[in-house]
C-alpha cells in the first residue's frame, strides 16, 4: 500500500495572500472605474463594450484554443453560460451604477453562497452542515446590509441580489465544463458568448459613447483580466482557506473608495453583513481544506509500505 500525500500543499501562503491583496485591488479599481462611467451609458452597453474590448486580450490563447479540438459537442453548454453571464453582467452594471461601491462589493461575496448551494442541487454534492452553516451565516449578513423594513431596498439591490445567482449559475457551468475542454476553451467562448448575448440588448439601448466612457471601460476590461489571472496565481500558491479571508480587505477599500472619491456614507451595517459573509465563506472554506487533509492522510494505525 503506498501513503497518499498531499500534492497541493501551497510552497509560500504568503505569495497566495499577496496576490490575493493585489486581486482585490484590480477589482475594486474595476467597479470604482464603473462608477465613474456614471449612468449615461446604459448598462447592456456599457457591459457589451467591456467585453468586446477586452477581446483583445484573448490573442495571445488563440494558439491554444486551436489545439484544443473545437467544441466538442459541447457547444449548447457554452450558450447557456454565455446567455446567465449576460444577464448576470447586465445587472452587475445597472446595480454599480446605483448603489454604493460598498454594496455591491459586500453582496458580490453571495455568489460563493449560491454555487455551493447549487453545487448540492445540480451537481450532486453533500450539502454537508458545515456548508449550511455558511449559506445561513451568510444569508443572515446580506440581510444586515439590506435591512428590509428598515431602508428602502433599492432596484440596484435587488439588480445585486440576482446578479449573485445568475453568476453562482455561470460558476457552476464552468465547473461542469472545466472537465471536459481545457481551460483556454472556457475562457475564450466565455467573452465570446458573452460578447454576443450583449450585442442585441446593447444595439437596443445604444448611446453613442465618448472618447473618455470607451478608454474607461477598455481600462475595465484591462484590470478585470489582470484580477482574474492574480487571482489563479494566488489560488495556486495557497489553498482557499488561506486567501479567502483576505478578500475581505476588499470591502474596506471599496468602502473607503466610496467615501473620499464619490462622497459616499460609511454604512457600519455593510461592513458587518460583509464581514459576516466573509467570516462565513472562509469558515467553509477552512473546514473543506480540514476535510480533504483527513481523507487524504492515512490514519495512525493504517498499514504503511
């Protein structure tokens, strides 16, 4: 019998958390970016010119996706994520635009929620207690920030609240995805797919933009890409029990963004439902990583050859 040892034990944790700091970074710029667009573009525009500029970022994995073998068969499966990310993007547009940076950047952490839910009632998966207690903790910090009852919960809110599932739906397609094409492939049809589901929402609404609203959302498409790749270089150098937590910093810059460039009120109730969200994402995520260490080191009595 050969002993199983974990592979994936992270060499330097603290390169994983410094790309992780450098991750949310990207990413508050690309919503601070947005709010800075304003309101005069529309949001199916605004998304559809963030993606078809950001296209050009996909040249270089163009060889790849040739190596690939096309799509498979797996050309309904694109669509489908293509189609819930456009409707997902849309909403995160019309909500940036409305509501706080605080907001939107507390109630982005849902959609870790929904995926594991989705994960139990799609995918098969064990909705085990440690994973319903997040949902519930995390459910219960969304709550805070939207207070119902106590505020107006705005259309951007709702606009967020959705677009946490729409997203969760395309996180789960890309999952079931990752295991038949490569990763390149995921990409590339992702921004194309998406780009394509825009165009007629954008074409409807059109506006046309200002030399100043395409350089801001080309900088947007430019920083969500460097966000994405910092963030697999951190997922690569520690485990997600490592770096979720830091994600949380995340919330703090946006909440100070907010309030010295846009004059936006620090709300204590978003930094304590964001953080409850954080705290119980990365308590899931803690105890994923305490489970796979025990199922994959052998017991003390276990034979050993």
């Amino acid at each position: 019998m050969t002993t199983t040892t974990d592979t994936s034990a992270p060499k330097n944790p603290l390169i994983g958390v410094g790309w992780m700091i450098i991750t949310g970074l990207l990413f508050v710029g690309v919503t601070a970016l947005v709010k800075l667009a304003g309101t005069r573009i529309p949001a199916a525009e605004s998304a559809f010119l963030r993606y078809v500029l950001g296209l050009v970022f996909l040249i270089p994995m163009i060889p790849a996706m040739r190596r690939s073998g096309g799509l498979n068969g797996l050309g309904p499966i694109f669509a489908f994520r293509g189609l819930v990310h456009t409707i997902a993007v849309t909403l995160w547009f019309y909500a940036m635009a409305r509501i706080p940076i605080a907001d939107v950047t507390a109630m982005n952490y849902l959609s870790p929620v929904y995926v594991t839910l989705g994960a139990a009632l799609f995918l098969g998966e064990t909705l085990a207690m440690r994973r319903l207690v997040a949902v519930l903790g995390a459910l219960i910090g969304a709550m805070i920030i939207l207070r119902p009852g106590f505020r107006e919960v705005s259309d951007g809110h709702i606009a967020m609240l959705a677009t946490a599932v729409f997203m969760a739906s395309s996180y789960l397609t890309a999952k079931h995805l990752s295991g038949k094409t490569s990763a390149v492939m995921v990409v590339v049809m992702l921004s194309i797919t998406t780009s394509i589901g825009l165009a007629p929402l954008a074409w409807a609404v059109w506006v046309p933009p200002t030399q100043e609203e395409v350089l801001i959302l080309f900088a947007v498409s430019a920083l969500a890409t460097a966000g994405h790749y910092t963030m697999t270089l951190a997922f690569a150098a520690a485990p997600v029990s490592v770096t979720q937590p830091v994600a949380f910093l995340q919330l703090i810059w946006a909440v100070s963004i907010g309030a010295v460039f846009f004059g936006e009120p620090i709300d204590p109730f978003v930094i304590a439902g964001g953080l409850i969200i954080v705290g119980s994402i990365s308590y899931m995520s803690w105890r994923e990583a305490v489970q796979k260490r025990k199922e994959i080191t052998p017991h003390a009595t276990a034979p050993k050859t």
